[in-house]
C-alpha cells in the first residue's frame, strides 16, 4: 500500500514500558514474496541450474559478498550431491543436503525445502525437518511439508524464509535426512542469501510483533501491515511508525492540533526515515482537502530528519472551520 491517512484529534500521552527479552527465535517466512520484502537489495539467488559431475561431496558459491558451500554429509558412500539441473539434493536417500555459510554476514536465507523420488519429482505431504544455526543462540528446527499441489513447476507450499534474530547471523541450514521414507531424496532449489532490511517500517516491525505474528500472512490485514490498527486506536501502522508512537498501546499520538493566532496549527513528530513523505493537508469541509503550502511541507528525502515539525494552515479560521490532517506514505 503507497500511502494512508488519518484525521487529526486529540490525544491523551500514554507511559511506554520496554523490556528486555531472551534471544528471540528467527522470523519464518512461508511465502517467498513476503521473505523477499524482508530482505534488503543485492540479495545472491542460486537457482543450481549448472550441471554437476558426481562424485562431488562439496560445492562452493559465491556472488555479491556472499558465500557458501553445498555439502552431502553421507557416511557409507562418495556418491554425494546430485544435481537435477533445478535443485541440488543427495545421490542416496539416506543423505543429509547441508549449506555451510561462510562470509559471515547470511541474516536472511530462504529457499524450497522438499523430497523428491527417483523420477526427480517433488513429494507431496513428505515432512522435511530443517535446522537452521545461527552465529550465536539456539539452533532452530523448523518442519515443511510441502502440500498436494506441488509440481516442479510449483514449488511454493515447499518455500521457507529465514531471518535471523538481531545480533545473529545464519551458519548453516540441514536438510535432515532421517525426516523421510527410505525411497525419497532430500532436494533444496532457488536459495536465497541476503541481509534483512534492518531499518524502515520492516525493521520497526520485527522490534514491535513476534516472529511468529510475522510469519503469518493472515495477521497482515489485522495486526503487522502498514494499515492495521491492532489497538484500535484508529492510527494505522504505518503513522505510529512515522510517528515514533507504539502500535500495542492505545492513543499514544504523535501529533497535536492547537490554535496561532487565527490559523490553525498541526504538530508532529518525524522520524528518521528518508522514503516517508509527510504531508499536512487542509480541508473547510472535511469532504475537499489539499496541501498546506508553506516550507517543508510535504516533507521527505534528505528533510526528514528526527524531530517535531510545526506547519501552520494558510487559511484562516476567521472564514469559517478549518480541519487539518497529517497523510503519510512510502
């Protein structure tokens, strides 16, 4: 969504309480779109598309300052990796597919996780376990099971996205063997490598809703999206962001009307964020509106520098009513 609205009231300010918590899980994402919105440009996609030579145990990428090796942890055979000329998996059922990142700046890591039979054909309701460790804290174990609909035309039910929680970054990612019926391969296709968008309304996101809030495409409308108002405060997402206020605590406002003279005057705070446009608009009738033009208004780019920001309306209220209202977009 580019942009959304609010009308301006007023508001009771409202005490803020920050915690602390334990290292957080990663936040998983089942949809590729929604883990490449996540994801910050210059990502490395590997499609594995390149035909491989068995035997071959290891195989090494690498491409925009991202790096890692595929290796076939197999103990009874040298067979190893085996390439399909769309996914990369194991040669033997009983092998482990795993990646080894190694230049150490893998936050985000996403891709299609399945088992395949002989025929290279993706499995349907073939639970495939996933463990992902990261730098520092836990390892994480995620289970996909990929559902009927998938062909190798479509792998989407197979997809799961990775990022890692603040501070961490991703060491490797297991395809477990051991998850599946004796006569079916492990299978991994279009890897993803990238850094998460670490600032934005993305990264203000992660610090306000779980990861498992996140990962739930069905909690956009209500609860994480750019216009939920999950404390019903009628301030959607994206003006609490923009307007440094919390989304989880009610009428906590980041702006304010109040009187100059005979003109009205709107006052808000602005946050450090270059791709926000701040606009205050200006109305008689609450049906017509249009922009207050004075300096610094609409507001974006290199202006939007942290701190409050006073526009006084043109019109004045000597004429009759006059409304103002703060509009935000990206």
């Amino acid at each position: 969504m580019r942009s959304t609205t609010t009308l301006l009231t007023r508001f009771i300010a409202a005490s803020i309480f920050v915690a602390t918590a334990a290292f957080a899980d990663p936040i998983v994402y089942t949809t590729e779109s929604s883990f490449l919105a996540a994801t910050a440009p210059g990502y490395y996609k590997e499609t594995f598309s390149v035909p491989r030579v068995p035997p071959l145990l290891t195989q090494s990428y690498s491409q925009g300052g991202f790096a890692y090796y595929v290796q076939c942890l197999e103990t009874l055979n040298t067979d190893g990796l085996y390439y399909s000329g769309t996914f990369v998996g194991a040669s033997l059922d009983y092998g482990n597919v795993k990646v080894f990142f190694t230049s150490g700046n893998a936050k985000a890591v996403g891709g299609f996780f399945f088992d395949t039979d002989l025929s290279d054909l993706p499995v349907a309701n073939s639970d495939v376990h996933v463990t992902v460790k990261f730098s520092v804290g836990d390892d994480y174990v995620e289970t996909v099971t990929p559902g009927s609909s998938i062909s190798p035309s479509d792998l989407s039910s197979a997809f799961r996205g990775f990022v890692a929680p603040a501070g961490a970054t991703i060491t490797s990612i297991e395809l477990d063997a051991n998850s599946h019926p004796s006569d079916l391969y492990s299978g991994l296709a279009n890897l993803t490598v990238g850094n998460a968008i670490s600032g934005g309304y993305n990264g203000w996101k992660t610090t306000k809703f779980s990861p498992t809030e996140l990962a739930n495409p069905a909690l956009e409308a209500t609860r994480w999206g750019k216009l939920a108002d999950p404390d019903g405060d009628n301030i959607p997402n994206l003006l609490e962001y923009a307007t440094g206020t919390e989304p989880l605590v009610t009428g906590t406002g980041g702006f304010s009307t109040a009187l100059s003279g005979n003109f009205l005057t709107l006052t808000y705070t602005r946050v450090l964020d270059t791709t926000l446009i701040y606009t205050v608009e200006g109305s008689s009738d609450l049906v017509s509106w249009t922009t207050v033009s004075v300096a610094n208004n609409p507001s974006t780019g290199a202006q939007n520098v942290s701190g409050q920001v006073t526009i006084t309306d043109t019109v004045s209220t000597a004429s009759g009513r006059r409304f103002l209202r703060l509009k935000v977009g990206n």
